[in-house]
C-alpha cells in the first residue's frame, strides 16, 4: 500500500504492485520477513525492489500482509 490515492491510482505503482503480486503467487513466501528478503530479479531482493520503488514514485510503499 501507500499513502496516497493519487500515487495508488498512477501506473508507476500498479506496475510495481502488479510485479509484486506475480512474485507472491509465484514464490509462495512464508511471510512478510521471507517476501522482502526473497530475489525478485537476479541479484535483487524484494526489500531492494520496494527501497527503489519509493524513490522513485516520492512515496512509501509498506507491504504488509499478502495472501
């Protein structure tokens, strides 16, 4: 989530929520701890995905629950 319904509605951040999304379903992690410490790209943790994503969109973007 974030803190805006502007941000929340752009396409930057339903682009890097829709990634986001993909990884869960594929990977099936345990929890939040085991999602941000998982690789979304070679060489690139979801914690370091979701860091670069909030400085880009100027937001900050919490994951906190997934199903």
């Amino acid at each position: 989530k974030c803190e805006t319904d502007f941000v929340a509605k752009g396409d930057k951040f339903q682009t890097v929520a829709n990634t986001l999304a993909a990884h869960v379903a594929a990977t099936s992690p345990a929890d939040i701890a085991a999602l941000l410490a998982s690789e979304i790209e070679p060489g690139k943790t979801v914690q370091a995905y979701v860091d670069e994503a909030n400085a880009n969109l100027g937001e900050k973007i919490v994951l906190d629950r997934f199903a």
